[in-house]
C-alpha cells in the first residue's frame, strides 16, 4: 500500500460533471510500464464530482 503523502492529485472537469484527477509521485515509485518508469496516471473513469474524483485517485493509491 502506497503511502498517499508521496502523490501530488491533481483534479480537473473534462466537461461539465466528468471529472477525473491525474496522480504523480514526488519521488521515483518503482512503477513500470512497458519498459518505462511511469511519470503519472489519470483515473481511468469519469465521475460526477471533484471530491468524487479526489476519492477515487486516493484509493487508486492505495492499491500501488
């Protein structure tokens, strides 16, 4: 489990109620995909709030 104080959340309205939030480590987190050490990700679905989408990031967190 990955400890939230490590990720920056960004939130942002991709239209009116389709929010996602980007999340990126300050320090180097060992993620990798394809060969790559990952920068960030985005939440992978639209939600209808802001706190919805910062919840949702926080538990994305918690399952690295």
């Amino acid at each position: 489990m990955a400890d939230k104080s490590q990720f920056s959340i960004v939130t942002y309205q991709r239209s009116p109620g389709h929010w996602r939030a980007a999340i990126t480590p300050f320090a180097h987190s060992g993620l990798f995909m394809r060969g790559r050490t990952t920068a960030s990700f985005v939440t992978p679905d639209d939600y209808a709030s802001e706190s919805d989408a910062m919840m949702a990031a926080e538990q994305a967190i918690r399952k690295l």
